[in-house]
C-alpha cells in the first residue's frame, strides 16, 4: 500500500516535471511574429500594367472614338507604334460594322478598333517596363470611306454645310487625304454632325462621322 502511494506520488512529480519543461519551450505572446498584411510590390504594380498595355500595330495609326462605333465623334487619334493603356476589363466589343472595338484610357480616352474578327489584329502586346507615352501630335492624313456609314458615298462640300455648294464625290470604301493640322469643325447650320478639311480627291469639306482610318 505504502510502495502504490509512493509510484503515485512519483508519477505526479514526474509529470509536474515534464509540463514544465514544454512549458519552457513554448513561444510567449510577445515572441509570436505576425505577418505584414500585403501590398503591391513595384514589381507587381509593373505587371499589372503590363497587363494592359498595347501597342498600335497599324501603320496608318488608329482613330479614336467616343463610343464602340465608325460613326461616333473622333475625339483623337494614336500613331503607329505608339503605346496605348486599356480600360479595365476592356476585352472588347463587337461593333455594329462587325469590328471589334477595344475601350482604351491612355493617351486618349475612347474606342479603337482592333479590326475585324477574322483579322491579324491592330494591337500588339507591348514588352518591358511601360510608361505612360506623351499625347500623339502627329497623326496620319489617310482616311477611308466607311462602307458601313456611307454605303453611297459621301459628297465633299465647299463649306462645312450640308447645305453649301458641292465641290466633288467620293465613293464608299476609297481615300480621302485630310489637310495639315485638320481638326473637327462644327456644322455651320447647327445640324448633329463634325466636318473635317480634305486636300485629296478634291479640296473641300466631308462629314468626319463618314471617315475611318486607312486599311
């Protein structure tokens, strides 16, 4: 009786040692590190701009358009080469022309196309670190008759009136080229519609809403 009381004092002893020891061993409050909530590494910021990142694949460069459609205002233009950031979640919209459009936020905010489906494309990914390009100041003079837009054509007048003398015609689908430091010019009659100057196949005036960028 007195060696069992003896055993099981000893096991208590021994377990009372044993706690103590792991006890020891534990990491207190104070040595417990936490991690650092995380952020966005320069590396990372690079990537995600990269992400968007395009650039005009187009030789005659791209017009840029106030909404997904060749009738839309042009509200600027990107040059061949130039970079060009896309909208977030920009992956495209089919036009009613049957082109895809692609909603960009720099250097111009709009729509460019990026060509028909079946096509190569106007856009390229772009490679290596990206910084934002400065504003396009020369812009190709090469405008096409949008077959869409104007199927019959369209009539070059001597003012930007629908009303002023008609100085020529141009057929769907052919090039026009703009004048020096063209710009859009409001319809002197107060009517919806932009006129842009042209030099070539007649000098005069055409409604700018008629024009897409030469293929």
């Amino acid at each position: 009786m007195n060696n069992l009381g003896f055993r099981s004092k000893s096991f208590r002893v021994l377990a009372l040692i044993v706690l103590a020891v792991m006890g020891s061993q534990l990491p207190t409050l104070a040595n417990i590190q936490t991690k650092p909530p995380t952020t966005n590494s320069p590396a990372q910021i690079t990537q995600n701009r990269s992400n968007l990142c395009r650039i005009v694949g187009e030789p005659q460069g791209l017009a840029v358009h106030a909404r997904p459609t060749p009738t839309s205002p042009v509200v600027g233009g990107v040059g061949f080469k130039t970079e060009v950031t896309l909208a977030n979640n920009s992956g495209g919209t089919r036009g009613p022309d049957g082109r895809t459009w692609v909603e960009i936020s720099g250097p111009v905010k709009g729509y460019i196309s990026n060509s028909f489906p079946d096509g190569k494309g106007n856009l390229l990914e772009c490679s290596g670190q990206v910084e934002n390009p400065p504003p396009v100041s020369v812009r190709s003079l090469c405008r096409q008759i949008d077959l869409s837009a104007a199927p019959n054509g369209v009539v070059v007048r001597a003012k930007p009136s629908r009303l002023s003398d008609r100085v020529g015609g141009v057929p769907s689908g052919a090039r026009v080229r703009l004048v020096q430091n063209y710009k859009l010019i409001p319809d002197t009659n107060g009517e919806k519609r932009d006129w842009v100057g042209i030099s070539e196949p007649h000098e005069g005036y055409i409604s700018a809403n008629t024009l897409i960028m030469c293929r």
